[in-house]
C-alpha cells in the first residue's frame, strides 16, 4: 500500500464532532468569563479575556497586562477599574484584584485530572467581540511542567481570546488559553488551573509592575521539549526531530510525547522496526494515545500483519471513532471520501 508521511496523516486527521454543552451551561460559563481592556505605555490598547476564580479576582494572561498603564474590566456589560495585580509572570498567569465585581466564581477541577480525547470548550471575548463565544474540542496531549501539566486541546481560540477559559462538559475551568503554534496547523495550548490557585494565595503587586518574559516567549533553546518538537514535526525535518525528542526522552523517560515523536522521527526515516518500539512504549505509558495506536496499525498493515491491524481500530474505537476511521481508509477497509 502507498506509505502515508506522518505529519500529512496527522494533520488530515478528521477531529469527532465535539459533544456540546447545553444552552443553560454555555450561559453560566458566559457570566465567568470577562473581557480586559489595557491601556499600554505607549499609547495603545490591548484586549484579552479572563475567568472570575474567587471574589473579585480574575485570572489572565500576564502578556495581555504586561507594559500597562491601566486595565479595565468588562463584566456583563459593567466596567470595572482593576486595582492590583498578583503575577507569575514566567508562567504567563496573573490574577487581577477588581473590588466589587459583581459575577459568579468558577468552579476549578485540576488540570492534572484531565483525560486524552476528552471534550472540553474554550470561552473568550475573540476579535473585540463584546460578548463572549465558544469552541469545542478535545483534550490532545498533556505535558508535564512544574507540578501540573500544559494541557494541548483541539478548541480553537483567537486573538482576544488570551487570558480566557478552558472548561470540561461539567462547566468546570480546567485551563487558561494562552498562546498557540505558528502557521495554519496551530497546536493550541492552556495553561493548569493548579498554577491559578498557587498564585491565588500570593501578595498583591501595585500596577506598573515591571514585567517579565513568560517561558514560551524565551530564545528558542530555553523552550521546553513539547514546544521544540512542532515545527519539525509539522515540516517533516526529521532529523531536527529525532535531535530533540531523544533529549527529551531522557530528559521525561515516562513521557508517553517524548516516545511519540521519536517514534514519528523514526517513522519519517523508514525505520519501521525501532519506530514500532518507541509506539509501543507511547502505548504502554498512555494506552489512549490515538496516534500512537494509528500508526502501529499502519505498520502492522505494511508488515503484512492484518489482524494488529484490525486490534489497533478495535481499540481506537473505544475512544476516538474519527482515527479508527482514519486507519479504516488508510489500509483500505473502507473507501477515502474526501
């Protein structure tokens, strides 16, 4: 059969109709999140989102304040001024003191809990949009970072988005988005709760804080691993790739991520042998690793070993219908309908 490249199979990939939240709870979600509106030092304006997370507190990105004069509220269509901040600036949090805001508090559920494949939707204020909107997707990878995890999620975002709120299907806030890969195939990526209810516990600053650069935002050899595999993912620089996620393997030996893109690198270079290995140690440290399983039923399939073929999509059906179907047409069980 014609031998598929993995990043153009995994970029084709047909994400599952998320399951949608109710009317009644996208409401309630609406009434959480709130729009922050910046006056910068040289005379700008800057717009981002944020979550109301404890009495008169709200949780942004510390990049959609930094370099402020001023910020202000927009919370179901009153202003407020905000008076103080607390920021953790390397991780790209901040929480804004705003004294009688008049919104409900978001309920948090650790990020730590969260599942591959499970739905999740991100709310914001997009495009100086004046009120709040929504997308919907899954939980794709988690990486492990100082005591929580970065969670990557299919849910889409927008400039003005930043600062806003990543909830799962029970309305809880899971993640903070942040920021997003460069060019067409983004990878988006939120920030832990566990790193919101930290700073919750830290002074207050005086506005005006000198600011600071958030890791994401470093020279691109301080990135952490998930970040430096991507773009020679993407472009198929498989050397590049197998560079960095060896480190990285060493660096996170029980990172289910790390095994994957060396299995892809591996993959990429025709080495289908040591590639198998590295899925399978992808599999066996996270058994819902969607890609990983596609790309073990592919070999299997090119090795002339129909039945793991066959095992690879009976798993895959239990959690991720669009991949099974996806490895269906790529060994030729079903026809391609696009």
């Amino acid at each position: 059969m014609t031998r598929y490249l993995f990043a153009l199979l995994y970029l084709s990939l047909a994400l599952p109709a998320a399951a949608m939240p109710t009317d009644e709870l996208l409401q309630k979600i609406n009434t959480l999140v709130v729009r922050v509106q910046v006056e910068l030092a040289n005379g700008g304006y800057g717009v981002g989102s944020g979550v109301v997370v404890a009495e008169d507190q709200i949780v942004t990105n510390c990049h959609v304040i930094a370099n402020a004069n001023s910020i202000g509220v927009l919370s179901n269509r009153t202003a407020y001024t905000v008076t103080a901040i607390k920021a953790d600036w390397h991780h790209d949090v901040c929480i804004l003191k705003v004294d009688g805001l008049n919104a409900p508090v978001a309920s948090i559920s650790p990020s730590k809990n969260l599942k591959y494949q499970q739905p999740v939707f991100a709310t914001g204020f997009p495009d100086f949009s004046p009120v709040p909107s929504s997308t919907f997707g899954y939980v794709k990878a988690l990486y492990p970072m100082d005591d929580s995890v970065i969670v990557r999620a299919s849910s889409t975002f927008r400039l003005g988005d930043s600062g806003g709120g990543l909830f799962d299907d029970s309305g809880n806030l899971v993640g903070v988005m942040t920021l997003k890969s460069p060019g067409h195939n983004a990878y988006y990526y939120f920030m832990p709760v566990e790193w919101v209810q930290a700073l919750l516990k830290q002074p207050e600053q005086a506005l005006g804080t000198k600011s600071e650069l958030p890791f994401w935002a470093e020279s691109l050899d301080k990135w952490p691993s998930f970040m430096r595999v991507v773009q020679p993912y993407l472009t198929e620089d498989w050397a590049s790739l197998q560079k960095v996620a060896t480190q990285w393997t060493k660096e996170e030996p029980n990172n289910a991520e790390a095994w994957f893109y060396l299995a892809a690198a591996e993959y990429g270079n025709n080495n289908n042998l040591i590639s198998e290995i590295h899925l399978r140690r992808a599999v066996a440290l996270n058994s819902q690793h969607s890609l990983a399983l596609y790309y073990l039923g592919l070999i299997a399939e090119d090795d002339g070993k129909h039945m793991e073929a066959l095992t690879s999509i009976a798993l895959l059906n239990k959690f991720d219908v669009a991949v099974a179907d996806q490895l269906k047409v790529a060994i030729g069980i079903i026809p391609d309908q696009q």
